[in-house]
C-alpha cells in the first residue's frame, strides 16, 4: 500500500484496517467496516509509517489499539447478529460514543431533529414518553439505558442519566459543553447542596428557571467547576419540575460560613418575592423551610422580607414628639434597671435567642415577653452594633427595639401555626415505595441505608451503595422506631 499525499493519518491507518488480512481476520464478523473505522480514530495520533505497515509488523502498541478497537464493536455485531437491523438506534448503542459521533445514519439525523426541537429554547424538562417516542422510531429497544450513549454521540446529557440506574418519568436534557467527560455523569457532589436548597422555593413560585441574579449567586457560593455547570443547571430544572425535595443537605450547608448562608437566603427571598406584594402560603412555606436548612432563624426571613416589601416597622420611639409635660409625667415609668437592659443586650448579643432571659446576678430569669413590656417605654439608645444585629436604623432606642421584636415574634408564631399542617406533611413517610423517601431510611439485605439522590449512604459503618449495585426489589420500609426516631430528629 503506498501512502497518498492527501491522505490524513487516520485515513492511512483505516485503510490498513480494511486491507491488511491479519486485521481484517481480527475485526468481528459483521462490523469490519465499523473495526475499520474505530481503529483509524484510535491509531491516528501514533507516528508510524503507514506505507511500510503490515498485520506482521504492527508494534505491540498499535496492535493493543486493534485488539481494543475490535473489543469494542463487538457488542454491535453480536447485536445484529441477533437480528437488529445495523442502522437501528438498537444496534447502534452498541458502539462506542468516538464512533458514532463522526456516523450518518439516518436514524441518528431522525432522533438529532427530535432532539433540536426539544432543545429550541434551552434545557428541557420532559417526559420519558415523549423521549421513548423519538427512540422507538428509530428502532431503538426497551433498555433505557442504552439511549444515555447515542444522546452522548450527538451532544445531549440526560439528567438523571439512567446509565446510573436512577428511573424517573421525566428526565432533564441538555447541550454537552466543549470537552465534556465521556461516560455517564451525576451532578458535581460537593456543589448540589446549594442548589437543592433552591429548587422547592422557585417550584413553589412556579419559576422553571432561576433568575440571572439568584443563578449567578447559587454558581458562586457552590463553587462548581465551570464544565460541571451544564449539568448541574439541568439537574436543577430536573429537582424543579419533579418537585424534589432538598434530601439530607443541613449538614453540608451549615459548612457554609454563615455570611454565605445569609447571602444565600436573601437572594432566595428577591427572587421568589415582589416589592409591595406578600408571598403566597405555599411560597412562604417553602422559605420557611430553606431558611431552616441554611440554619436561619424565621426572624430572619421575616426581616429579610420586611425589606424587600417596604413594609413599614414601628416607626422611631415617639418620646421625642411629646410636649415637656407629657415627658416630665412619663419619664418615672420610662426607667428600667440596667440588669434588664443588660439581659436584652445579652440576648441580642447571643443571636436572640431562647425565651427565658437572665437577670441580675442572682440566677433569676425572666421570660422575653415580660422583659420586652418593661422595655417598652424606655427612652435609653440601643447600641450601633445591636440594631444592626435587630435590623433597625441606628439610633433607635430600647422601646423601639422592643416592639419590633415583639411584632416579629407575632409574626413568627402565626407562621408557624399555618405551617404546621405543611411540616407535618413535609415529615410524612412513604412505605409503599422505600426509595421514594429521599433522606429517610431505607433497609437493604438488613442494613440501614440513607436515600440519597447519588448513592444509598451507609448509616451503619458499611459502605455507601451506588444506585447501579442496587436490586429495588431489596428495598424494604426501616422499622417502625427507626421512622419515629427520624421524624423525631433523634440521632
């Protein structure tokens, strides 16, 4: 064989495979074209001199390449062997993604339009019916986990990519970046907690995708690698449109240093909430619990919707406004002990909470709300640092201090009574379907696993257990204490 001038290496390299009979002995019957081609991919990149090269001179390393290249257009002859038509979506998941990417096949140019339309306005959300429509046309089989590599081959993720072995009915697509890893991908593990904190709120207020300003915020404190981005943008819609809940994401999130969590919280509020216009039930239930799980207290929620409503607080203690007489008359009920004031300090200080304030240094209490009324009409100023820490301009004094949090208290006693039927629903369990049930347990071959979204994590020292090792059929309900224990928060 004597080497063309405008030949590429690749092309050398193919047409050896084609012609050398040694190589074409070793190509599996039924896909010597397919060797072919595949073993000119692989071989391009070694400096050999083509025209010079037999199946007797090959060198053990491009030998390796043939013997790999036909390894792995074997599952493709066996399966038209077994009588699926070579140009079939079935047949064609067979072989390697590098392959079919550079294939015409008009089954593949079918399901690439499907796929397009699909994509016309970014990631999408849809259901398995209508991505198992496009595949049977193509012939595809009943395996969801062989259209993972052809959507690979044509630039498309899935997420869940069911290659994983994660069954859903809807499933999120998306455009592959540049230089995307091949094989099946999960969302970037150390990154997910930030967004899966997110995902019911923007359900909640039916936004399928997040605002720039909340998207940028979330890309910012996960910090996920930019090619995981792709991803981890679907597997978001993904948690939106299915309505998933956040799973066991606490822990990671109270690794956050808490001026992130703020962050975080606020812009969850700003994206979710409208100037002037009070939250819905259903949304303000949905940051109650965010705020939860990033460690913020409902005082803060509230404060934080305060400020983006405008609503309009007490307004500065109006002791200033009175004549000289009305002052004279209430400066005597005006003074409170400084141990009283020291104990509301020390509250505000300890982050406002408990509701049970020392007082004095004689280890007596006094319950907050009868603090708040002794603090009621004193004209004494708060300091710069505690009205920050109240959210209150500075200047304000103890009595203005006072009613805010009195009214805030209120507020917060009001949300928890109408929340009260959502968290219990939020706390049910689901017996008839264990894996359901993300971040409770479940029981597997008698040991107690933790669902989690990637991987079944061991609660009893074992090894955590990947979605793929799993048999469903195995998945049995944790015993009864084992479910009162976890709705109880106990360890």
């Amino acid at each position: 064989m004597t080497r063309r001038a405008d030949r590429s290496t690749a092309e050398d390299a193919e047409a050896l495979a084609r012609t050398d009979p040694l190589l074409r002995y070793l190509a599996p019957r039924g896909a010597e074209e397919e060797f072919a081609r595949l073993f000119g991919m692989r071989a391009a990149g070694l400096a050999e001199d083509w025209g010079r090269l037999s199946g007797w001179t090959l060198s053990r390393r491009l030998w390796k390449v043939a013997d790999e290249s036909a390894g792995a257009v074997r599952p493709y002859a066996s399966e038209v062997a077994r009588g699926s038509p070579r140009g079939s979506l079935e047949a064609l998941s067979r072989l390697p993604v590098e392959l079919l990417r550079r294939m015409e096949e008009p089954a593949l140019g079918t399901l690439r339009a499907r796929l397009d339309g699909f994509l016309a306005e970014g990631t999408a959300v849809i259901g398995w019916p209508q991505l198992w429509r496009a595949w049977w046309e193509g012939g595809g089989g009943d395996a969801p986990w062989r259209v993972g590599p052809v959507l690979e081959a044509l630039g498309v993720g899935m997420e869940p990519d069911p290659r994983l072995g994660r069954g859903s009915s809807a499933v999120a697509l998306f455009a592959l970046g540049e230089g995307s890893p091949p094989g099946p991908g999960a969302p970037h593990r150390a990154s997910r907690p930030v967004f899966a904190v997110a995902a019911p709120v923007l359900a909640a207020v039916g936004l399928a995708v997040p605002p720039l300003p909340l998207w940028i915020t979330l890309v910012a404190l996960s910090g996920i690698p930019p090619g995981e981005i792709p991803r981890m943008d679907a597997h978001l819609a993904y948690r939106v449109a299915t309505g998933m809940r956040p799973g066991p994401v606490r822990g990671p999130l109270g690794e956050l240093a808490r001026d992130r969590r703020r962050r975080l919280g606020r812009a969850l509020v700003e994206a979710v909430a409208h100037p002037g216009t009070e939250p819905g039930e259903g949304v303000l239930a949905a940051l109650v619990r965010a705020y939860g799980l990033l460690g913020l207290p409902p005082l803060l929620l509230r404060r934080d919707l305060d400020r983006l409503l405008g609503s309009d607080g007490p307004h500065e203690d109006q002791a200033s406004e009175k004549n000289d007489g009305h002052r004279k008359r209430t400066r005597g009920r005006g003074r409170v002990p400084v141990q009283v004031r020291e104990a509301f300090d020390q509250w505000i200080d300890g982050g406002c909470r408990g509701r049970d304030l020392p007082v004095g240094g004689l280890g007596w209490s006094r319950p907050l709300h009868s603090v708040l009324r002794s603090l009621a009409d004193c004209p004494e100023v708060l300091s710069p640092g505690r009205c920050r820490g109240l959210g209150i301009p500075e200047g304000s004094t103890y009595a203005r201090a006072a009613r805010e949090v009195h009214t805030k208290i209120r507020v917060v006693e009001e949300v928890d009574a109408a929340m009260a039927p959502l968290y219990a629903a939020w706390n049910a369990y689901e017996p008839a379907e264990p894996l359901a049930n993300l971040g409770w347990p479940v029981l597997i071959g008698g040991r107690l696993y933790r669902v989690d979204d990637e991987v079944l994590i061991g609660m009893e020292g074992q090894p955590d257990l990947p979605w793929d090792d799993l048999d469903p059929s195995e998945a049995l309900p944790p015993p009864e204490d084992v479910i009162a224990a976890e709705r109880d928060g106990s360890p």
